[in-house]
C-alpha cells in the first residue's frame, strides 16, 4: 500500500503513462481511510465545520486525478473519459490492458 500511496503523490503531475488497478484502488482505500479521521477532527475540534476534511481534500485532489488519468490510459482509454462517471468507474475496474499508446 506504501508503494502506491508514494507512486501517487511523487507522480500528481504526471497525466502520461499507466496505472494499474491494484495502485489506483490502494490509492482510493488511503483517501477513504484519510477521511475518517480528518472528519473526526472536524467534528471534535472545530465542531462539525469541515476545516480539516477540506484541507485534506485539497491536498489530494491533483494525485487522485492524475492517478484515474493514467488509470484509464491502462486500460486503453483517454483521460477524458473521466468526464462521463458511470464510463469511469468502468475503466476503473476493467483489468489492465495491452501495450498502447498511452505506454510510456
């Protein structure tokens, strides 16, 4: 899990090449287990006014983005198919395909 959360961070700018789906998802259980927390904080500290969630958010949005960019070149599809949700979540589950030209 260590190295998919490293690969999406050091890689937030890369709209390039190809993620699998193993590291996307990793990827996605880190933000949901990122949230819990950050929404307790909120709650106990700043009482319910989402501060933490949102900076939280802030910060991840980009790496998320780029990772499901590359997640769709992975399964030979462009990243605007991010645009159209049901098509996305789609190519998020499809197993990785061959060699394309999304290929670094």
């Amino acid at each position: 899990m260590k190295e998919a959360i490293l690969h999406a961070f050091k890689n937030y700018s890369v709209f390039r090449g190809r993620t699998s789906r193993r590291n996307f998802w990793l990827f996605v259980l880190f933000l949901m287990l990122l949230n819990y927390p950050a929404g307790l904080l909120d709650h106990f500290l700043f009482s319910g006014h989402q501060y933490v969630t949102v900076m939280a958010g802030l910060f991840t949005v980009t790496p998320l983005i780029s990772s499901a960019v590359r997640r769709a070149h992975d399964v030979g599809r462009s990243g605007w198919w991010l645009f159209f949700p049901f098509a996305a979540l789609y190519l998020w589950v499809q197993e990785s395909g061959p060699l394309n030209q999304y290929e670094l």
